[in-house]
C-alpha cells in the first residue's frame, strides 16, 4: 500500500474559496477535483477513500492533491492541451459571411440559392479549406445567419393581380359558407 498522502496546510481563506468554487462552479470536472480536495482538508480521508466517494480511482485522487499542493486552487483546472491548428480562420469567416449575403449566380455558380454544402464546395475550391456543412452552419449562426428553406411566393406582373388575389379568397370563403354545428339534444 501506498503512503498517504495529504493535502498541504490550508489558509481559511483559501479553504473559504474552495468551498465557494465548489457551489459556483458549472464545470463538473472543477467541481470534482474541488471536492477531492475538500474531502481531504475537511474529514481527513485518504486517496483510496476520496476515490470511493468521487468515483474515480485512487491514483487520480493522489495526483490532484499533489497538483493543489503545488499549484494551489489555479492547478485545478484545465491545463490548455496541444492539438492541431484550428481549419478555419478569420479571414475564412469573414469571407463566408460576404458571399452568403450574395446571389450564387453573381459569383458564376450554376443555381440560384445557397445551401450549406454549396457555401461548404465552394469556399473549398476558392480558399483550399474544406470544412463540413454542419461547420459553415456555426460559423452562420454566430455571425446571427440561419440558411432557412426559400419560400416560394405566386406573383404576377399584372398590377391588379393583389386585387384580383383578395377578390378570389373572397368569393371563396362566402361561396363555401361553414355550417353551422348543432347538436341536438334529447331527454327521455
């Protein structure tokens, strides 16, 4: 069995700003390594035990204390993690949102309204950047953008088509008159 190990000695007030960080907090991953320490300065349990009751096991306990013994309550969080660069630029969102407030038609393309994954072909072949259609639908609607489906609306050239509209619906509705529902009721 491992040796125990214990949380440093820690200043009221630091322990007040656990305890605060705990009931504040929204990150459940915070809010754990909160609690293991807390565990530790309050009732004095050790890894094997803490690992128990956050349900994670013993090392993962052991490494957090030694972590808030070093770093104090800022090693409880996320450490930034390496990865690959973001696809997507500035200059790529910039540009989606210039060319999604224009016509296909006036950049040359063969149809005439935008969907998600035309934004999605096209920007790939002008910028070298493909991306999925579900990532030009976030870019959009952080810049406030929903691509929605056209709505078709019948007009006419006439300039008494309105008219001529409002009298057809009319003549509809007296034409078709909704009976009446009566019910008829009978005692016996």
């Amino acid at each position: 069995m491992r040796p125990p190990i214990e949380v440093r000695v820690v200043a009221s007030e630091e322990q007040k700003a656990l305890e605060r960080l705990y009931h504040e907090t929204k990150d459940v991953r915070l809010r754990q390594r909160v609690q293991i320490i807390l565990l530790a300065i309050e009732h004095k349990l050790i890894a094997p035990q803490i690992a128990l009751i956050v349900r994670t096991n013993d090392q993962t306990v052991r490494n957090w204390i030694k972590r808030f013994n070093r770093e104090g309550i800022a090693g409880l969080s996320d450490q930034p993690r390496s990865g690959a660069p973001a696809k997507v630029t500035a200059t790529y969102r910039q540009r989606l949102g210039e060319i999604v407030r224009c016509r296909p038609r006036s950049f040359e393309q063969p149809y005439s309204l935008w969907t998600l994954q035309r934004l999605a072909d096209f920007l790939a072949e002008e910028t070298g950047i493909r991306v999925s259609k579900v990532t030009v639908a976030q870019i959009l609607a952080e810049q406030g953008i929903v691509l929605s489906r056209p709505q078709h609306k019948v007009s006419s050239p006439d300039p008494e088509y309105e008219l001529k509209k409002r009298r057809s619906k009319l003549s509809e509705t007296t034409s078709n008159p909704t009976p009446s529902s009566t019910t008829l009721t009978s005692s016996t």
